[in-house]
C-alpha cells in the first residue's frame, strides 16, 4: 500500500552563514534594513568590500546559497495542514485531512521538537535569512503494509533562532519512494545577526 503525504500551509527556508567577528561587527552597527537590502534586494548599497560576505570572485550569490552553517525547509507545526492519500490498486483515496498537529494525534504518529545548536567549541558569528511562504509545502510517498504502520512517522521540528518552528518527516523504516514539492509563494523574510 502506499500513502502519499502532503503538507500545506505556513513554512520556511532558513539559511544561516558564518560571519568573522569583523564583518559580524561592522553589519551589527547598521540598519537592519540594509542587510535586508544587501541579502534579498541585491542593492547596491555602500559596504565595504571586506565586509561583502555573499560576494564571491566578484558576483553576489543568491541569500539560499548562504548556508555554510545550516539549511532548512519546512512547514510550520502551528500554521500547517496534513493529508494523506492512499493508491490502493491505482484507485487514489483520501484518508486524512487535518491541521497538522490534530492529524499526527490521529495517526498516532509523533513530533519530536528538538532547538538549533552548534556543536562548536568556539563562538559563532552569523547571519540568518529566512523566507516565510504559504503554499505546498512538499510531499513524500511511503510504502506501508497497513495503516498502523502510520505510527512509524516521526515529524521533525526543529526551533531555529529567529523563533521559527520547521518540521520535516522521518520514517523509521524503508523504503522511501519519492520526495516532492515546494510550490510555494513567498510572503516576506527575516534577516538577523547571531552570536552563538
């Protein structure tokens, strides 16, 4: 049996960059609007050019580039909807459609929220660029040989420095058969600076 699973709503794509103390320095000690101007408009603001880090050999990499020190993407646990369809003899049916915490409860699956560490012995200096985008999030297929084989699906959620909670699936098993999605609208971004 398979069980393709869907989540939509509320997530975001989180990127976090490492920075020299330096470079950390200098963009604390400016507007915030001009990171966000550097980062996601691409202006061509006045920044020294020791302190350009997305710059590489002259040509400024996208803010999703970024992510020397962590990339995620996910839907929110608090602002997302599951549903699971099942291909039963090439008839697809719906089985489950709810908010995304009501409806791991009912399949009896679990989420397990873990927080943003840096298994670093030194200090940190970063930068963090996270898009906020509602749409369809991604989807996944599984093979399952029955539905209480559901319980086997564990929802990663990891809380990240700006606040925000992303959540991906684990399966406790094999196989996994495919992996879609990311039909997404982009709503807004946070940027911020962060000594870890």
């Amino acid at each position: 049996m398979k069980a393709q699973i869907q989540l939509s709503g509320m997530g975001s794509e989180v990127v976090m960059f490492e920075l020299s103390q330096k470079t950390y320095a200098y963009w604390k000690a400016q507007e915030k609007q001009k990171l966000y101007d550097y980062l996601i408009d691409e202006e061509a603001c006045e920044v020294p050019v020791d302190h350009k880090f997305a710059h590489l050999d002259g040509y400024q990499r996208p803010w999703w580039d970024l992510d020397t020190v962590a990339h995620y993407y996910g839907a929110s646990p608090n602002s997302s909807e599951i549903e699971i369809f099942l291909n039963e003899g090439g008839k697809k049916t719906q089985v489950l459609d709810k908010k995304l915490k009501q409806g791991v409860a009912q399949i009896k699956a679990r989420i397990s929220t873990k927080k943003f560490e840096l298994n670093k012995p030194k200090t940190m200096y970063t930068a963090a660029i996270s898009s906020i985008e509602r749409g369809f999030i991604f989807e996944k297929e599984f093979e399952f040989q029955k539905k209480s084989e559901f319980q086997k699906l564990v929802f990663q959620s990891i809380s990240l420095p700006f606040g925000n909670l992303i959540t991906d699936i684990l399966f406790l098993g094999e196989p996994l058969i495919g992996l879609d999605g990311g039909d997404t609208i982009v709503k807004g971004y946070e940027v911020g600076l962060f000594r870890m």
